[in-house]
C-alpha cells in the first residue's frame, strides 16, 4: 500500500511539473497574439510595446542559471513552488497593471519565476526517476516546453477572441498557478545537492551581466542595416563587454574552487569539450525554434494562405514536434542520446531540406512540416539534457541551466538572421520584374510607374494582393512568376541553414561519441 501511494505520489509530482512547464513556456510566445491590442490599451508605440517581449526574454536568460543552481543547493521542490508562486503573482501584476511602466516590471517580474520552472523540472527528473526512465520523463517535459512555444501565439489569438480582453491571458495563470502549488507541496519529493560552501555571489553577478550584455547585443542587433547595426557599439559593444565579463567570471571561478566557493558555474565544466559542444548543440536547437517562427509567413507568401489563418498552418509541426519530444525521450532510455542526436539530425535535415527546397503544394508542406517537428522535436527534451548531466555530476541545476541560455542565445538570434535572408529575397524583385516581363514580351518601360511601385516596394505581405489587381493577364503572370522566385530565394536559406545546423549536430555527436560515453561512466548513478 505505501509502494502504491508513494507511485501515485511521484505520478501526480510528474503531471505537476508538466503542467508548470507548459504553463511557463506557453508565457513566451502567447503576448505576441496580443502585442498590438495591448498597445492599444497602454497607448504605446509597436517599438516601445516590444519591451514586454525584450524584457521577459532578459528576466528568463538572467534567471535561469541561477535558480538551476539556487535548487541545486536549497531543494528542487522548494525552489519549484517559489517560482511558481513568483510567476502567478507576476501575471497577476501583469494583468491588473494600471500604466505601461508597472506592466513591463510586472512581465520582467513574472520571467524570474518562469525562468526556472523546466530547469527544475529536468532536474528534479534526473535526482528522482531511474536511469533508464529519465529519457522518457525528460522527453514528455520537452514536449510540454515545445508545442506550447510554438502553439503560444494561435492560443493567445483564441483566448482574445473568445473572452474579448488581453488581461485573461494572464489572469488564467492564476488559478492554475494556486493549484500547482498546493498540489505540488503534496506530492513532489524534495532532492538538494549537500553543499557547505559559500554562495558564489560575485560569480552570480559577473553571469547575470555577461548574459544582459550579450542579449541586449542581440536585440540590438536587427537595427537597420544588419551589417551596420553588428558593427555599432550598441551592438559590438554590448558583445564584448559580455565576453569580456565572461571571460573575468571563468577568472573568478577557477580561483572559487580553492576557496571552498560554491560556483554559479563549475570552473571544471568549462574545461570539458563535451560541456562546450552540448552547450554548442543547444544554440543550434534554439536556431531550429526560429526557424519555425517564420512559418505562418511562409505559408502565406508561399502556397497563398490567408494572413488570418496562416498561424493555424504550424499546427502539424507543433503537433509532431510534441511527439518527437516523446519519443526523442523513448529512444534516449532505449539507444543512448548520442544515437538520438543523430537520428533527429538525420530526420531534421529531411524535414528542413524539404520546406526549402521541395515544397509545391500545400500537401507537401504538411508532409516536409510534420518531418521536421518530429526531428526538433527529438532535441527539445532528453538528448542534450541527459549530456549536459552527465557532464555536471552533482551541478546539475546551473549546468542545465546554461543550456536553457544557450537555447534562448540561439532562439534570439536566429530569427534576426533569417529575416536579413528574407530582406535579401525580396530585394531580388527589382530584377526579377524586368525579367520576367521581358520573358513574356512586354517592355517593363511601358508599366505605368504605380503598378510598379505596387510589387517593388512597401509591405511584402501586400504584394500579393497587388498583383491580383491588375487586370492585364501577361502581366499579372510574370510579376506573379517574378514575386514567387523572390519568396522562394527569402524563405529557402531559412530552412537551408536549419539542415546545416542540423549537419552540425550529428558531426558533434558523432565526433565526440566517445567522451560524451565517458561522462555517463563517470555519473552512472547521478
């Protein structure tokens, strides 16, 4: 009777923490569905509304490692309900926020409590389950983080049209979070780390603002002219002042560790090639979530979806990208996640291969979208979690927390790139008109200059709808002829460099497949 009691006790522990995970995650992405109606209500502009994104992106990066480490030393459990409890009174903030000011403290508020929930999730996992359960386990916590990323934005748009008001985007999270917390102070077991040491306070603050610098680096990075904004000190500077502070902080903790110092982040892991290529790995699996961002867009520029319901078109690779998560975690218990990592780098490659070059119908989107959730899918959870523990030993929390960092690096930068190839497809259309209209006899000199104007400049979303306009069917053909090589040569990189990153991948795991088997060796039981 107590065996089946304490079982139930771990199972509803498990659904607590999955609960909070989706929950926290869903926060990320589900504002955007309502960035426009909320600077509505606070009379903002697009630029300073974007703020709510900036800083809740900032509290989740700064927040993350050091809550790993915090629950590390103080208890997973306890440090798991104070941030979820954080969170709750967060959104609450959020939602009942007077003025523009209190609701951007309120969101940078509510980020400190969900930039912990799934790092202690994956490591209560790793401190609680068996070896051979915690692929699984890990696995369903990636599913969770995953599809409620991607499906945050058309659950943010449901919930607005259906209750009206962008405050029940955030009110919800109250009683849910209630409920997380008196449920999770039954059932979830405490595990902490036995640390005597003192606090690493000075390296707390050294990796706070490295990681604030080299984000605001990246947030300035899209700027104007991508190669201008790179080079100016907003943006150069900002990224040498956090490599700079970074490379003081590996000072600082190699002195740490003969001073009976608890590291914020062991100076020994820094020395380990597998550590670096894991963290490598989850700045690459960051890009692969930026990739997907711009689907909506390419489905409505590419097969001619509605802007209206282009979001909806992420629903199958949401949908296989939680189904990957599982069964990335089955195949870590069962192969290893070496093996995984390459079988989700092989099926990546497939998947974004094929949304860049192959796509010619709405069928063979779904097919290419539905391969490549299911290869992303296979990294979001177990693979790089199990190695970046297997590194850490007992330093779990902070270890898998940088890898969180390096995921959000990864995710922070990418899209600002993949929109500089967008940019770039687009800017094609002052050459592709002439030619095209040339291919179909018509000298584009004869074009009256608005019709012009109307394809070759302005919002690309509209460009579309102003083709359709003119009446004159050889025309319409070639700017329509010359407007789809424009999108194709935008939106083919995006997915191009996603195989690549994928490639990337399975050389690392490949290459390094023995000492990342010498880490689980050396932790068999940890």
């Amino acid at each position: 009777m107590k065996t089946k009691t304490a079982q139930a006790a771990s199972t509803l522990g498990f659904v607590i923490l999955l609960i909070g995970v989706f929950m926290a995650a869903l926060d990320n992405g589900i504002i955007s569905a309502a960035l426009t109606t909320i600077n509505s209500s606070f009379d903002v502009s697009a630029t300073s509304g974007a703020w709510g994104i900036t800083l809740y992106t900032l509290g989740l990066a700064v927040a993350t490692p050091i809550v790993g480490k915090l629950a590390d030393r103080y208890g997973r459990k306890k440090l798991f309900l104070i941030e979820v409890i954080i969170f709750t009174v967060g959104s609450l903030g959020v939602a009942l926020s007077p003025n523009f000011s209190l609701f951007l403290a309120a969101r940078l508020f509510q980020a400190f409590g969900g930039g912990g929930i799934f790092i202690i999730a994956s490591s209560h996992v790793l401190s609680t389950f068996a070896k051979e359960k915690q692929g699984s386990k890990l696995g369903l916590l990636g599913a969770m983080n995953g599809i409620a990323s991607v499906i945050g934005p058309n659950i943010g748009s449901f919930l607005i049209d259906l209750t009206g008001n962008w405050h029940w985007l955030f009110l919800i999270n109250v009683p849910i979070g209630v409920l997380l917390v008196v449920f999770g102070w039954i059932s979830l077991q405490e595990t902490k780390t036995a640390v005597l040491s003192k606090i690493d306070f000075l390296g707390i603050s050294l990796l706070s603002f490295s990681i604030l610098s080299v984000m605001f680096a990246v947030n300035n990075l899209g700027e104007g002219n991508l190669l201008d904004s790179l080079l100016g000190w907003g943006t150069l500077g900002l990224l040498l002042l956090g490599v700079a502070l970074f490379a003081i902080l590996i000072f600082v903790e190699k002195r740490n560790e003969a001073k009976h110092v608890d590291p914020i982040l062991p100076y020994h892991l820094l020395r380990k090639p597998t550590y670096t290529m894991t963290m490598i790995m989850g700045a690459l699996s960051g890009l692969f979530i930026g990739a997907v961002i711009f689907i909506p867009s390419y489905a409505e520029q590419i097969l001619g979806i509605p802007a209206a319901k282009s979001g909806y078109w992420m629903t199958p690779l949401a949908l296989a990208s939680g189904i990957g998560a599982a069964g990335g975690g089955f195949f870590v218990d069962k192969q290893g996640p070496v093996k995984t990592l390459v079988l989700s780098g092989i099926i990546s490659i497939i998947g974004f291969g094929g949304l860049g070059l192959f796509v010619d119908s709405k069928l063979t989107f779904i097919l290419f979208s539905v391969i490549a959730g299911i290869g992303f899918g296979f990294v979001l959870g177990a693979p790089l979690t199990v190695l970046t523990s297997n590194a850490a030993g007992t330093q779990k929390g902070s270890a898998i927390g940088t890898l969180s960092v390096a995921r959000q690096i990864g995710l922070t930068i990418s899209p600002t790139i993949f929109a500089a190839f967008i940019q770039q497809g687009f800017s094609k259309l002052g050459t592709l008109i002439p030619e095209k209209l040339k291919a179909h006899g018509i000298d584009p000199a004869a074009m009256p200059s608005d019709a012009m104007e109307s394809v070759n400049g302005g919002g690309y979303a509209n460009i579309q709808e102003n083709i359709d306009k003119i009446p004159v069917q050889g025309v319409r053909d070639a700017l329509n002829e010359a407007y789809q090589s424009a999108v194709h040569s935008a939106y083919e990189p995006i997915y191009l460099t996603s195989a690549g990153a994928a490639l990337i991948m399975i050389l690392i795991a490949l290459i390094f497949s023995k000492k990342f088997a010498k880490d689980a060796n050396e932790h068999p039981a940890e």
